[in-house]
C-alpha cells in the first residue's frame, strides 16, 4: 500500500493539470500527489487505516507552503515546505517502524512530482519553462489517501480526513 497527501482541491486540481501536461501519457497512471510511504503491507490494511484515523482525526490540516520547483533529474517537482506534514509522517511512522521498508526509513522531503521520466534535456527545458512565472502557493494537506499499488496503476482503498475538514 501507498500513502499520499492530498492538497486543497483547488491546488490538487492545479498540480493534476501540470501532471497530464508534461508527465509522459503512457506513464502518468496514478493521480497527483505527495508520497508519504511508498510501500506497507496490504495485509496490514486495517491496522493501517486505524492508525490514520488516529493520527489525522485529532489534528488540523497542515499547512503546506509549494515554495518552487526542483529538478528530479529526469523530471520536476514543486517543492513543499510543511513541517507539520512532515511531523505527521514521523509520528506514522514511529507507529509503523517494524512494517517500514528502506526508502520509507530514510528522510522525507515532501513534493509532488509534475514529471519523470524523461530526458534530462526535456526536463530541464520543462523547469525552465515552468519557474517562468512560477510564484508560491499557500496552502493545507486536507486528507491522507490510502492506495494499493496494482503495478502501475493504483486501487484508491480510502481518504482519511484531518480534523475539521
């Protein structure tokens, strides 16, 4: 399973749009979004869904500053500054420790991709183009979704809302 962010709808909607722009067509089969963990067990669904309950239930949404963009080498992403996501992410993941595997151990620098897997020369064209007129966004993370990774695709499995969404 995967859990992502999600942005207010009005910027979600934004950040979609670039993705069907400039994220190559064939690839671009999951929606946009920030990647909190890239892989738990589905076995552990419920415990899982619980856990955000939890967690998301009793706060705010966190407040998510898209600040620029960033060169993922062979794509671009904006880049999101919410040290209260990021607090939400470590207290999941203290709660999920034993089910982690690497990548999800390591830091987490929240962003949300607008294009991979391209050459380096189209995304450097495609930064470019895009810091032009480029300016910071404000903005909160209103739920965390919940997916099964299906080999390309994703199973939407659930959204969990922060508190007073």
């Amino acid at each position: 399973m995967i859990v992502t962010g999600l942005l207010e709808p009005a910027v979600q909607a934004r950040f979609a749009a670039l993705r069907r722009a400039h994220y190559p067509a064939d690839r671009n089969q999951v929606p946009a979004h920030i990647s909190l963990f890239h892989q738990l067990p589905g076995s552990q669904l419920d415990a899982v869904k619980r856990r955000l309950k939890a967690v998301c239930g009793a706060l705010p949404p966190p407040r998510a500053d898209i600040t620029g963009l960033k060169s993922l080498g062979q794509g671009v992403a904006a880049r999101i500054v919410s040290p209260e996501l990021v607090a939400v992410r470590d207290e999941l993941a203290e709660g999920w420790a034993g089910l982690l595997i690497a990548q999800d151990r390591h830091g987490f620098a929240p962003h949300l991709t607008i294009q991979n897997k391209v050459t380096a020369a189209e995304a450097r064209a495609t930064l470019a183009r895009l810091e032009t007129g480029f300016t910071p966004i404000a903005t909160r993370i209103v739920a965390l979704a919940l997916w099964r990774y299906l080999d390309g695709p994703w199973q939407p499995l659930g959204e969990i809302a922060f508190r007073g969404r």
